[in-house]
C-alpha cells in the first residue's frame, strides 16, 4: 500500500467514524424528544395554570431544549465537523478523532447556552400565563409577532453574514483555523456562534406551535438543514423570511381585531 492509499484510507476510516458517532447523537436525542423528553405528554392539552417552577423542572426543561437542538442542528454541522476531521488527518495531527469530538463539543457548548436563554424565556411566558401545556403560545398577538420578527430578522444582514459560514465549510475552516485541542474547541465555539446567530429567531418559530410539538420542530430542522446545505443563494431565506412576514401580518392582525371589541 502506497503513502498516498494509505492516507486516503485513513480519511475515509476517520470520516466514517466520525460520520457513525453523528448519526448516533441525533438518534438518541430524537429517541429522546419522541420518548416525550421526560415530560407527561398526556396533559399537554389540559389548560395550564402558571405555577413557579422547580429547580428539577427548570433542569428538565434544559435538557429538552438541549437534546432538541442537538437533535435539530447536528446534522447540519455534520459537513463542517467531517471536513475538518479530514483536514486534521491530512496535517498529521495527533488524535484527529479527539479534535473532530472537540469540535463538536465546542458546538454543541454554544448550543446549551441558548438553551438557557430559551428556558428562561419559556419561564417568562409560562408565569404569563402565554403558553399552553404543549409550550405553544396562547396568544395569536404574541404568535403573530414571533412570526413577523422572525421574517424580518430572515432579511437582516446579521443573517447573511452568519449564513454565509454555515453554508461554506471551506470559507470557515480556511478563516478560522486554529492548531491543537484547545483551537479545535474555540472553532467549535465560533462556528456554533454563527449557527446561533444564523437561526436563533427560527427557534423561536417552536413557541409559535408548540416547543413539543414535533412535527413543528422537524420541519424546521428540514429548513434549517436546506438553508444551509443546498440553498446556496439567499433566496430561500428570502423567500422563508418574505413568507413568515405575510403569515405574522395576518396573524398579528386577527389577533388585534380579536381584542378589539373587548376594548370597548
């Protein structure tokens, strides 16, 4: 076997090592949000009264947003952790594997901190008595508004720029690279920030039908994972955030029009 098939052999060994490990996070963190992620489901649609939360409530609900993001946003990562896995094994580097993990552990680490930001805004709604027991919003004013930030942030130059480093493993890699463990972790770090910033008002959308709901979080881990591996214009976020305005507008007005006649 020449250096260069053996090398090739290693990348490919690498890859689907890497490849096999991803694909077994996202299907125990989906097993998990269909198990019902430790909550009773079958008082979802019984009418909730706001009550103060547990510490051990808070903690369950951290873990659901977590495992969900895992289970929603992984698999789009998963070009970027296999190019770079690749990239470490052509560079010789010691424990390629180890790097890959870090790097999606650093990902992953971002992740959890918006989870807390999504806990605590589920807290505020719920103890304002805005979300139903399938953590759906109550409030077509509040839905409507969800909807109609979310688009208009869809057209934002924030989006753009974030979207372009999800969309473009080689333009982040070749940006950002940095040597060693503790670089790979930082890279993790940083490409999960853009993620975040690319599709943090998406997330909000679960608050729109229900953070349990999920079909509603499949699809949005299906836009997600087009906008960022096959759309490669910014049409669809176009065309996403053009029709998220249109669907908050009717929304936000229905539910304006609903409270009308009580203010008189």
């Amino acid at each position: 076997m020449t250096a260069t098939s053996a090398l090739e052999h290693a990348l490919r060994h690498d890859r689907l090592i890497v490849a096999i490990g991803i694909a077994g996070v996202v299907a125990l963190s989906w097993s998990y949000l269909i198990a019902g992620a430790g909550i009773d489901m079958s008082m979802a649609d019984m009418p909730m009264d706001p009550e103060p939360w547990s510490l051990a409530q808070a903690s369950l609900m951290f873990a659901m947003w977590w495992v969900m993001m895992v289970a929603m946003m992984t698999p789009s990562a998963a070009p970027m952790v296999l190019l770079f896995a690749a990239i470490k094994r052509r560079q010789a580097a010691d424990r390629p594997l180890a790097s890959a993990w870090l790097f999606l552990a650093g990902y992953l680490a971002i992740w959890a901190g918006f989870s807390l930001v999504a806990v605590a805004a589920q807290w505020g709604l719920d103890q304002a008595g805005l979300l139903s027991g399938m953590m759906a919003s109550t409030s077509t004013v509040l839905a409507g508004s969800i909807l109609l930030a979310a688009g208009l942030y869809q057209l934002t130059p924030i989006k753009r720029a974030c979207l372009r480093y999800c969309q473009s493993p080689v333009l982040f890699l070749s940006r950002y690279w940095q040597p060693g463990a503790i670089g790979a972790l930082r890279m993790g770090f940083r490409h999960g920030s853009y993620c975040v910033g690319c599709c943090w008002f998406l997330m909000a959308l679960l608050f729109v039908a229900g953070v349990m709901n999920l079909v509603w979080i499949a699809l949005v881990a299906i836009y997600v994972g087009f906008e960022k591996l096959v759309a490669r214009s910014p049409w669809l976020s176009r065309a996403a955030g053009v029709g998220l305005i249109a669907a908050g507008g009717i929304v936000l007005a229905r539910g304006l029009l609903d409270m009308a006649p009580a203010a008189l």
